[in-house]
C-alpha cells in the first residue's frame, strides 16, 4: 500500500475493554475502490493474469469459482473472475474469525481455566482454553492437593463448570454429522483437545484420577456444577498468548479453536457466547476496518458451515489488512500462522499432498495460505512474492467441481505458483 493510503487505513485499536471496540476514522473502503479500479499492471502482473485467464479453465476446477489477485503494496487488482460472487469458503472463514479475536480480545489475552473449593467441593471452572493439556490439568492438581493437605483435608467430591458458554447447538449448516470428529460440541472446558461428547466432564474425570493418585479420595461421580460466589480459588492455569493459539489454530485448521475464539470474542465484546452473537461481532470489526460485507453470510467461527458465503474479493481484503504495515500490532499473526508451501504439520505439508506436482513444486517455501475444505468447496488464500519482486495478495474459491478433491488441490497449488510466476 502507498505511504497515503496507510495514513487512510490507519486502525487505531488500543487495549480491549470488555464490550467496547475501539477504531479509529477510516477510508480504507473508498480508497481500496479507486485504487483497484485505476490499475495498470506491469509486465510481471499481466503475465500473472494472462496465465490465470487461461488456467482457471482448468476442468479441475469446475464451473464455479471465484478468485481474484492484488497488490498488497498499491492494492491495484492484477486479476479476478467472479471476485464478488459469493462462495462456500470452508475453513478460509478462519481468516475472519481470528481477525475479530486479535481486534476484540487483543493478541496479549489469555484464557484462565482455575480450581475452586467450598463445601467439601474442588470445581474445575473452564475459562474458553482449547490448549488446555493433561500436563496443565497435573501441575493444578498439585497445587491443589497441596493446599487441601494444608488444611487437613484429605476427600473431596469433584465438579466442573463450563458455564462461561450456553450448552452447546449446532450452527446453521451444520449437522450432528460433525460430531465428534470434525469437531466436539463446544464448551468452556476441554482438555487435550478431546473430541468426545461432553469435553467438561471429560477434564473432570481426568482432573479427579490426578487427584486420587495424590492422595486424595474423590467421592462420588464427576458432575456439572457452578462455582459458588464464595468458593476459594486454589489453583489456576493462564493459557498462552492469544497471538500464539491464532498462529497455531490457522497452522493446522483447528476448528475446536475456532469456535472457542468466536465464542471468547462475542463475551469480550459484551454479547452472549453464541454462534448468533459472534459472528454479529465479526460483521461488526470486519465493516469498522473497511472490509465490505457484500454478499458475506457467516454462520460459525470455523466453516464447517455450507451455508456460509464469503467472496474471494473479501477473504482477499482481509489478508490484505492483515498484511498492512498499519496494523501489524494486531493482526500480523494472522499472516504468520498461514501455513507455508511444503511446510510439514501444516495443511499445506507433504502429508496433505500439497504443492507436489510438476506444476506447483517450485512454489514450496514461496507461498503462505490458508486452506480450504468442505465437501463440494476447496479455497487457498494467501500471500506471494511475485517475480516483480512485489507481494501479491490472493484468493481462490472453488465450489461444485465434479473432479477429484486432490486434483482440485493441485489445480489450486497451480494457481498459486502461477502467481508467484516460478509456474511461467
């Protein structure tokens, strides 16, 4: 972007308060818009689109596509078919998810998951930590057994509270297909990222064995509870960064995470943790940085939902923001955890067969994007070097091709070199 239109865009997001999302007076809107439509490439960027005019007729990719490419400095549009049109995004709806949690919660918080005692009662009280281990789970049960000792007490009955979240739904577009594989039913205490049906008692049991086998008897079953408001803390666990879990949760496509980061945010920003309330919230920081909602229909934080629908334009713009220089405080994370060209234990490593073809392979270390995928709806959005030696934002949205997922990938990957221009 140029030195005057980042004084435009400037986003002056201070330290989150609960319920409250501060910005500053934007143009980035207006800006983008005269900027995109007064583009006039160079010799790199009309390659880059004469290449992609020829390959998005790949058969591969089917009828349906949208994707679009811009310069992340000038923010011109290099290319684009159907950029606007609303697509089934699948798990490119991440992008958003993590920029209303980095701008509402801030990349600082933390999620606290904390013991209690009253009444002859330990209560593990879930605070929304989806990193949350067995190895945390230990080191608070010693904490707490040692004070129980301190006092004498030797049995305790064991209850959890995850009441920070309502019991869990379904989204729209979701079905009870999804459990527990794609994801676990969400709530506000989960340990080793378990996929079982109710995560909560599954850390109580957990955290009721690593209080027996330090000496203290567990009575009676592990239930649901709520903690009184005189129970006394005993022991505590802070999760790490915020910016961290978002560079993980993007790294892999947690969607866990996801919708635990789209519930904290609704709560942060005033809103009741659900579905409804969280995405109001990302509607409402995407619009206040400039983002246009056009044809944008969210459902969840990670999407799994088929009746979300984002265009490769916005998915786009919101890299772009991400990438800006003006907002790298808050939402370079964002960029950082894009998986990488052949990065393994990402969604773009080897084991996924990513980026393997005689077409995409020189692209490995050369692109960062987040990926894609639902049933009938493959994306890869992401970032590149080009061979003008200019950063090139991109977007790449595929839905109802009749053709082999891993072949659509490939065609995808292709795109992406194609963009890079090590694919000439």
């Amino acid at each position: 972007m140029s030195p005057a239109f980042r004084r435009a865009a400037v986003i002056a997001v201070t330290a989150p308060v609960a319920g409250t999302i501060l910005f500053g007076t934007s143009a980035f809107a207006a800006e983008k818009s005269v900027a995109s439509t007064a583009a006039t490439l160079d010799t790199a960027e009309q390659k880059i689109a004469d290449s992609l005019d020829t390959r998005v007729q790949d058969v591969r990719l089917g009828s349906t596509f949208s994707g679009v490419v811009i310069d992340a400095e000038t923010n011109k549009a290099v290319w684009g078919h159907d950029a606007t049109t609303a697509l089934m995004p699948a798990s490119n709806t991440k992008l958003a998810t993590s920029t209303a949690a980095l701008t509402v919660l801030g990349p600082d918080h933390r999620f606290t998951t904390k013991v209690v005692y009253g009444n002859g009662t330990l209560t593990l009280v879930g605070g929304g930590d989806r990193t949350l281990t067995t190895a945390d789970l230990t080191a608070m049960a010693t904490t707490a057994v040692a004070g129980l000792k301190n006092a004498g007490l030797t049995t305790v009955k064991v209850t959890v509270d995850d009441s920070l979240f309502p019991a869990p739904t379904l989204a729209t577009g979701w079905n009870d297909g999804y459990y527990p594989d794609s994801i676990a039913p969400v709530r506000a205490l989960v340990v080793d990222g378990r996929h079982v049906t109710d995560t909560s008692l599954d850390a109580g049991q957990i955290f009721a064995k690593l209080l027996a086998r330090q000496g203290v008897t567990v009575t009676g079953s592990v239930t649901h509870g709520t903690a009184g408001t005189g129970a006394v803390p005993v022991a505590q666990h802070r999760s790490g960064t915020l910016s961290s879990i978002v560079e993980h949760m993007l790294k892999v496509s947690d969607n866990d995470i996801a919708e635990t980061l789209l519930r904290s945010t609704a709560l942060a920003a005033g809103r009741p943790a659900t579905f409804e309330d969280g995405t109001a919230v990302v509607r409402q920081v995407l619009t206040r940085y400039g983002i246009s909602l056009a044809n944008l229909e969210i459902h969840d934080g990670s999407g799994l939902s088929r009746a979300n629908r984002i265009p490769a334009q916005t998915i786009a713009d919101i890299l772009d923001l991400a990438d800006d220089p003006a907002n790298s405080q808050t939402l370079k994370y964002i960029v950082d955890g894009l998986p990488i060209a052949g990065e393994a234990g990402s969604t773009l490593g080897p084991e996924w067969g990513r980026f393997d073809t005689a077409d995409s392979q020189c692209a490995v270390g050369k692109v960062s994007a987040k990926t894609g995928t639902l049933t009938g709806a493959i994306a890869l959005s992401g970032l590149t070097k080009a061979e003008d030696g200019r950063w090139k934002v991109f977007s790449f949205i595929e839905n109802n091709s009749t053709a082999d997922p891993a072949a659509t990938k490939d065609a995808l990957d292709g795109l992406a070199a194609t963009v890079n221009g090590c694919w000439a």
